[in-house]
C-alpha cells in the first residue's frame, strides 16, 4: 500500500504504459475489495455491541426472579429463574472474562462502538482515496484507448 | 564448451530452486507477522478495558472449557508478559524478513550473473559459426 503510493507520487500516470495501468488497476481493485470486506466485518461487530447493550438495558429492567428459558440446545430449552439481573460476564478477548453489572456492561459497549467507529471511519477514508484514484486511471486509460483510435483511424485513411 | 552450458544451466537450475525456497520462506514470515500484529492489538485492547477496572473486579480466564477466578493484578501482569512476548517474537520475524531478503537479492545478482555468462558463450559459439 505505502509503496504503491510512493509509486504514485514518483512516477506520472501518462508516463506508465497501459500495462502498467492496467496491473495497477487490478491491485488496487484487489484492495478495495478487501478493505470492503473488512468495513462489513466492522459492521457486523457493530451490529453485535449495538445488540448487547440493548439486551443489558432491557436485563437491568427486568425484576429478579423472573421466570425464563434457557437453551440447552437450540430447540431444547429449560425453564429457569432470573437471579442475578445486575450482573453479567463480559468476554474481554484474549480468554478473559471480567464480572460486571449491567452499566458497566452498557459501558463498555460504548467504549467498544466508539473504537469501531473510528476504524470505520479510517477505513471508509482510505477506500474513498483508492476509489478516487481508480477513477483516475481509469480516465488516463480512456485517454489512452482514444489516442490508440485516433493512430488507427489515420492509419485507415493514409492507407486510402 | 557443451559441457561448460550444461553445467551453468544446471548450476542456474539449482540457484533458482534455492530461490523459490526462500520465496516460501518469506510468504510463511510475513503470515506469521501478520497474525503477530492481530494478537498484539487484541491484547493491546485487553490490557487498556483491565486497566480501568475497579482493583476488587472479579476476572476470570478462560482455562480449556473452565472459567478460573483470577486476581486482576495477575490478569494484567499476564497480559503484559503475553505483550512482552509477542514484541520479541515480532523483533524475531522482522529480522528473518531482513535475511530472507537479502539473501533472495544475492541470489537473484547470483543468477542473472551466470545467465550473463550462459548468453556470452552462447553468442560467442553463434560468432564462430557464422566465421
């Protein structure tokens, strides 16, 4: 990536053969499409946190002792007894779990959505760029399939 | 001279075999500093979410399939140590990334050198026919 842009800044779009545009289209192409795919993941993740907290809300809320199911497997499940509605075990990554209440819970969502956000927005940032100079080769190899034209057509009409 | 071509041909054969190793080599490398990278953000995170939890918080680690009480002063000392461990590990990989580059640069000079010399003697032979 930091090489290629170095390359950018060097070397001159009309002074690459089509070739070269054309291998660097396809890198960059190939970036764009893993640097999406990554942005969905991130999306995903958000969508999760987003879930959990909402979840934890309504788990503070709901009074002790209530009645619930448990699923033992999917479609098996349990009856059980709510007793602890203040606490929850957090996966904190790495095979840590830590033992929170529900707004510390709530907490530590925000703190992980605020993170994620702002990958996304790097991330976001860095394809807008990629796709901002696609666009630019993209021009410069339209250019160069009219001049291919244009030589053919004054060949065609020396030739008459 | 027929002896001479063969014997640089199968001397190039080998270089780039020798080459191609190293290419692995290298593809291998750079795998293992990426997953390097990945462990030491995830740890990173970890150790910043331990860092502002209350010192009585009660950790657990994941141990197999058990869950075990640990004290949060161990917790983070281990994540320090796992972070400690992973840099050098990384140090490790960065300085075998350097050697395996330079030995592939050495190779590759090594080979287009004996192609030089594979392509003077051939031409040469081509002048002596043509006399």
């Amino acid at each position: 990536m930091s090489q290629q842009q170095e390359e950018q800044k060097a070397i001159p779009l009309d002074k690459l053969t089509p070739q070269q545009l054309l291998q660097i289209k396809k890198q960059i192409e190939e970036e764009v499409q893993q640097l999406s795919q990554s942005l969905s993941q991130f999306r995903i993740a958000n969508a999760k946190y987003d879930e959990s907290k909402v979840i934890l809300k309504r788990l503070d809320q709901t009074p002790k002792d209530n009645d619930l199911l448990v699923p033992i497997t999917a479609s098996l499940y349990v009856p059980g007894r709510l007793i602890s509605p203040q606490s929850v075990m957090i996966d904190y990554g790495t095979g840590y779990f830590v033992e929170r209440n529900t707004e510390q819970g709530q907490h530590f969502c925000d703190r992980k959505l605020q993170l994620l956000k702002e990958s996304q927005d790097k991330l976001s940032n860095i394809i807008n760029q990629k796709k901002q100079f696609m666009d630019k080769l993209n021009i410069e190899l339209q250019k160069r399939v009219l001049q291919v034209q244009q030589i053919q057509q004054q060949q065609q009409q020396q030739k008459k | 001279m027929a002896e001479q071509v063969q014997m640089l041909q199968s001397k190039i054969e080998d270089e780039s075999k020798v080459l191609q190793t190293l290419q692995r080599e290298m593809q291998k490398y750079v795998e293992g500093r990426q997953k390097l990278i990945e462990q030491s953000h995830e740890n990173e995170m970890v150790k910043k979410e331990l860092d502002l939890l209350e010192p009585e918080a009660k950790v657990y680690k994941l141990i197999a399939s058990v869950l075990v009480s640990q004290t949060l002063q161990e917790s983070k000392e281990n994540v320090s140590k796992r972070l400690d461990f992973i840099g050098k590990e990384f140090k490790k990989v960065e300085d075998l990334i350097k050697e395996n580059t330079n030995k592939q640069i050495a190779k590759k000079t090594s080979i287009q050198k004996m192609q030089e010399q594979l392509y003077q003697i051939v031409q040469a032979y081509q002048q002596s026919l043509n006399k």
